[in-house]
C-alpha cells in the first residue's frame, strides 16, 4: 500500500523530519484558503496522485497568489493527469497539496528499501537529487551512497556520518542531515515500510535542510496483520484498481492485464506460469488470479464473478494442482458458480492432484460445457481455440 | 540419499492444535514422518490426537523427545517468535510454512538465526519432503516418486506440477526444496544448489525460479563456478508487468528490475538448460539425460 506525498510528509513530521509549511485542498476554494494560511507569496501546487513525474505531467505549479492557485486547482482538480509512469489513461486528481516555495541551493536524495539478499533494510543516498533513482542507478551506479543497517540496531552514527561526507556537506547541514538519516532509518522500521524516499532533499539558500517531496510505500503483511492502524486509514482506494480491491476484500490475488483470456489458479507460482503458457500458446492473460491454497466454494464462486466482470475476457482457463485444496471440492464450487454466474464464454478446466478422479467426475455429471485438459499445455491450446484466437 | 530430511529426523510441529497444524501433523504422519511432538504455549501436557505430546516450549520437547527438526504453521503475527524459539533449542533445521510475516520480522528473524546454527527453510513455503521417507510440509505425498532428481523452487503448486511432470517420466527425486515466495528467506537456490550438488543421490537439478530479486542471477554464477551436475531451470513471471506483486510477495519486477528475462540470460550463460514452457519442464529433464540438447 502507498501513501500520497501529503500523507508522507505528515509521518515525516512525526519524526522531526523538516517539511516546507504546507495544506491540502479539496477544491479550489481550498487552495486559495490554504495559499493565504501558508503566507509565502511563492508557493507551489502540486497534484496528489500515487504516480511519479507529476511536473512533467503538468500536475505541479508555481503560483504568486491566491488565484492563481484557485486557478491552477480548478484546472486539474477531478481531471485525470497523465504522466510518465501513470499510463496513458492518467489518474483522476482529487486533491492537491499547496506548499510555501523553497529557494533551492541543493538537490539530493535520500531514501530506504529492503536489500533482499542481504535481508536488511539500506539507507541510500546520492548528490543526484530530484530524478529517478533508478535512472541514476542504471547512468552512475557508483553515484548512489548505500549503508545497510540492522533492524534491530538500528543505524549507526558512523554511517550517517559516511553519507554525509559523501554528499559533501558541512556544519550545520552536515548535523542536520546526520540527524534526518537516523529519523528515516528509524520510521521504516517502526512503520512498517517497503519503501521510503525524500527525492528531491533540497538543502534551501538560506540553510538547513527539507523533505521536498516524499514518497512511502507501507508492507501489505503490516497493514493485514493490524501493526499499522494509523497508516492503515490512510489508504485511498481511488488509486487502486477496483477489481484488484474488491479481490482482496475476498482474499484473493488478483491483478489486472490487458489481455482476453481470465485465469484463475490455484498458488502464485503456478498462476504467473499459466500466464506464461498463454502466452507462449499465442494468446494473451487478461489476469492473474491466485485463489490461494485453502479457497472454498465462495470464493471459488466471487473469484468467477470478477473474472466474468471484464468484458475483454473471451475465454477462461482454470488450472488447479489439488493439494491442501481438493479437486473435488474445487469441481464442486466451479460447477456451482457457473450455475450462478450464467456464463457466456468458454471455460477450460485443467484439474490435477487430491481427489483428483471425483473432481472430474462432477465436471463431467453436470452437464454444463466445460472444456477438459489433460496438462498445462494442453489447456493453453484449447483455451485460445475456444477464443477464437488460435493461429 | 537425500539432503537435509531422511526417515530418521524426528519432527516436532509448532501450532499443532490449531487447524492448519493440525490438518497437516496428521498427514505427514500419514506418509511416515516422525511427528514426535507438538509445540503449543499453554496447551503443553496434552496428547494430541491420542498420541503425540504437546510441550509449552521447544526446548521442552527437545529435551524430552530428541526433536532435530520443526515444523511451524503458527500465524503470522507470531511465526517469526516461534522460529526464533526453535533456534534457541538448538533444533538445526525449521520448516516455516507461515505466509504472512511482515517484513521487518523476517528481517529481525534472518539476524537472529545468523547468530545460531539453525537453517530455516522459508517462510511462505510448502516445506521439504525426501520421497519415500519423510515429507516436512504441505505437499500431497502421493504425487512423489522414490528417484534422483533434486527440485528446489520459489513456489508451492508450481513444484507440484513440476514433481508430477517427473513422476509421471518415471524421473523420481531425491529430495523437494520448496524454498518460499518472500523476499528475505532462510534458505536460498545457492544453498540447495551446494546441497544437491555434494550429495551421491542426486544426479541432476531442476531449478524454478520467479521474478524478482536476483537469487536466480546468483545461482547461475553459483552453478557456472560450481556446479558439474545438468540443472534445468523454469523462471515464471514472463508475462508479469512491472511494480506489481504477484501473488508472492517477493514477485516483483522493481526498478526494471528482477524480470524473467534477466535471470534466463544469467542461466543461459551458466549453461543451465533454461524450459520457457511451464508444461516441458519434466521433458526437458529427461531430453538433459538422455543427453539430448534441451
């Protein structure tokens, strides 16, 4: 789960990490309230969507008065906006955030992720602030400063201290970002993260040192096992996709593709391979759908109805190793779904493991029009014949 | 020969009396594991199902029964404490099924169990299981064959189709590593690369990996360097977009990074024979040992 930058400055905060004086708005009104309470006469406007490359996109502004941030907040406010890593589609802007201006002498970067081989979180730092990690990762890999620290230690002073002799910085600043680098170190692990950036940390003309934007991802398995409340109600479900909610709302996994043929299986592994197949058999997955290990006949049946409530999809694979999950209880939930849904397009059925005799048995008993495969591939070929889509 | 788990490691399983527990003590007893105890804080004096004693602690049920191996199904929230609690008696190898851990607790977890000389296989796995002889997990027994080929895998279902696939060649195993789907894991492909490799009873290895991280990318320059057995290897996640989890919580490609085609170069070029279809693993197997070009 990801968090606004306004959401993020104000965990920020909590941690005596700096942030330029700032207030969200709804509506445009909001925004010229919120530019007069703030009492810069530069302040910036910028769009709170959970995507990057708001400026190229159009989504930030500087304005010099109250209008013209009401201007520029009616203008994006409740339009999409598009930019690099949104997709073409956009994402809706619902609220903006006005901030006081900031004379930039500096742009750096400063963030924490999960090193996953080592198995520790790793503060990262670099003097190339304000463009994607990643760009500078794959231009100047050496450019990227990294300390990788013990959860349970904490990070230690002479880390920081690294950090801050490799961005060059000195006195006052130097201790100033000394002090922010134990602060992030400090909430990824107390808040669960996945992810925390401050990208551009901007060391302003007149001193100091600022968060000016910021960017945190939060662990799934955090927020589902309760460790984070207060993050928790900070979720903002207009920038999930829909179905991927309502799946998990289920306890399913589910994840939208732009293909036409639905897919529900059973384990990740196996789900991502039957993808893969479909592919390699010449059509396209319109999904990934895991319906977990333990599903019953419910979420057998719900996991059916989100499948069905894409109207690309023109035929849909099922392929379940029975282990925990028996595939006669299996059979039984599909042909019960099928019977509830009213299902228009084909269905290739792939059954395999426990149970596996009865669960083909009550396929074949009733009646209904399903397709049977013997192996993975042989279901891929069936599944896009019955598409339309064979070659 | 197998490798970590034969018919002698006697077994204890942690969260017994709850469902999951439970459900699985009773068929790894099935196939012939020796559950020889179970762990539940609070319910210890009990016999679980008639037979099995249940201990507040693994250091009791060490001490009383001999355990050298456990079995942990206890929810999430207290999976990565009942590890550690495992660890500190002395049990050298715990099978840790959980899905569900935070990550910070894995992370916490890892650190803990460096300090010991416990191995973790998992968490978020379907566990270990030495055909013929003992299964530590949650794999349906029947679908294995007594043989010589070691499989070690991200997932769970996915081993399944991989194991059926062998069995039904006539290709049995030696021993399954199912080694999870999170991204800080106790034990990684190097590790039962090392394993497989050492041990007389296994002649080859199949190798499925997934997208993200770069364990795969490691192994291949493991197996490049190291490694003189044939290994086939599948990635899934070919199809997988970018910045989205797939179902397993390591499962993601991040930064352009961790893609399915990355690791099949890395493999390639270690001379692994690499399956793009997930239904030619088996076949491909047996092409590698009949000495046929994959």
């Amino acid at each position: 789960m990801n968090l606004h930058e306004y959401q993020t400055k104000q965990v920020l905060s909590k941690y005596g990490i700096p942030t330029l004086p700032g207030r969200v708005a709804e509506s445009p009104e909001q925004a010229a309230e919120a530019y007069r309470a703030i009492g810069s006469p530069v302040a910036v406007v910028k769009a709170q969507i959970h995507a990057g490359g708001r400026g190229k996109g159009g989504g930030v502004k500087l304005v010099r008065s109250a209008e013209e941030a009401r201007d520029f907040a009616a203008k994006i406010l409740g339009k999409p906006l598009v930019t690099p890593q949104t997709g073409p589609q956009g994402r809706i802007v619902r609220k903006v955030l006005v901030e006081a201006g900031c004379d930039i002498a500096r742009e750096l970067y400063l963030g924490c992720v999960l090193d996953r081989r080592l198995g520790l979180p790793v503060l990262m730092a670099s003097k190339q602030g304000g463009v994607e990690i990643e760009e500078v990762a794959a231009r100047d890999p050496q450019a990227i400063l990294k300390q990788p620290f013990d959860v349970g230690h904490g990070l230690q002073a002479f880390q920081a201290r690294a950090l801050g002799f490799g961005l060059g910085l000195e006195g006052e600043t130097f201790k100033a970002f000394a002090s922010m680098a134990h602060a992030v170190a400090r909430m990824f692990v107390e808040r669960d993260c996945s992810l925390l950036e401050i990208n551009p940390l901007v060391v302003p003309k007149s001193g100091g040192i600022v968060a000016l934007d910021g960017k945190m991802g939060i662990d799934d398995r955090a927020i589902e096992l309760k460790k984070q409340p207060e993050l928790a109600a900070m979720r903002d479900v207009h920038e999930e996709d829909p179905i991927e909610h309502e799946a998990a709302s289920y306890g399913l996994n589910y994840v939208s593709m732009d293909g036409n043929i639905g897919c529900m299986v059973n384990g990740a592994g196996l789900a991502m391979s039957t993808m893969d197949i479909i592919k390699l058999a010449g059509g396209a997955p319109a999904n990934f759908l895991d319906v977990g290990g333990g599903a019953n006949k419910d979420q057998v049946a719900k996991a059916f109805k989100l499948l069905l409530a894409n109207p690309s999809v023109k035929a849909v694979l099922i392929n379940i190793f029975g282990g925990i999950l028996k595939c006669d209880v299996l059979a039984q939930g599909i042909v019960d779904a099928i019977k509830e849904v009213k299902v228009a397009v084909p269905i290739v059925v792939r059954l395999e493991g426990t149970n596996v005799e009865a669960g083909r048995k009550i396929l074949k008993e009733s009646g209904l029009k399903v397709i049977s495969a013997a192996d993975m591939g042989e279901a891929a070929k069936k599944v896009i014949e019955a598409a339309g889509l064979a070659r | 020969m197998s490798v970590l788990v034969d018919k002698n490691t006697r077994v204890i399983v942690q969260g017994i009396t709850g469902s999951a527990g439970g459900f699985h003590a009773k068929a790894m007893m099935e196939y012939g594991t020796q559950v020889v105890a179970g762990v539940t804080p609070g319910k210890g004096g009990q016999l679980w199902e008639g037979k099995v004693p249940v201990f507040n602690s693994c250091e009791e049920a060490v001490r009383n029964e001999g355990a050298n191996a456990s079995v942990c199904f206890v929810p999430g929230i207290a999976a990565a404490d009942s590890v550690m609690e495992a660890a500190a008696a002395g049990i050298p190898l715990v099978v840790c099924i959980t899905e569900g851990i935070s990550i910070m607790d894995e992370c916490r977890l890892r650190a803990f169990l460096q300090r010991t000389s416990t191995r973790m296989i998992g968490p978020n796995c379907p566990g270990i299981i030495t055909p013929g002889e003992t299964k530590l997990g949650i794999m349906p027994g029947y679908i294995h064959k007594k043989g010589d080929i070691g499989v070690v895998s991200r997932s769970g279902t996915l081993t399944y189709e991989i194991v059926w696939q062998l069995s039904n060649l006539g290709l049995g195993q030696s021993t399954c590593i199912g080694i999870g789907g999170d991204p800080v894991q106790g034990t990684d492909f190097i590790d039962c690369l090392k394993l497989f490799n050492a041990d007389a009873g296994t002649r080859a290895i199949v190798m499925a990996g997934e997208i993200g991280g770069t364990m795969e990318e490691e192994a291949a320059a493991y197996i490049k360097e190291h490694v003189r057995k044939p290994v086939v290897a599948f990635v899934g996640g070919q199809t997988a977009p970018p910045g989205k989890r797939m179902g397993h919580a390591g499962a993601i490609i991040q930064g352009g990074k961790g893609t399915a085609a990355e690791k099949y170069k890395a493999l390639r070029e270690a001379g692994v024979a690499c399956v793009i279809s997930p239904a030619e693993i088996g076949a491909t197997m047996k092409k590698v040992l009949e000495g046929k070009a994959a």
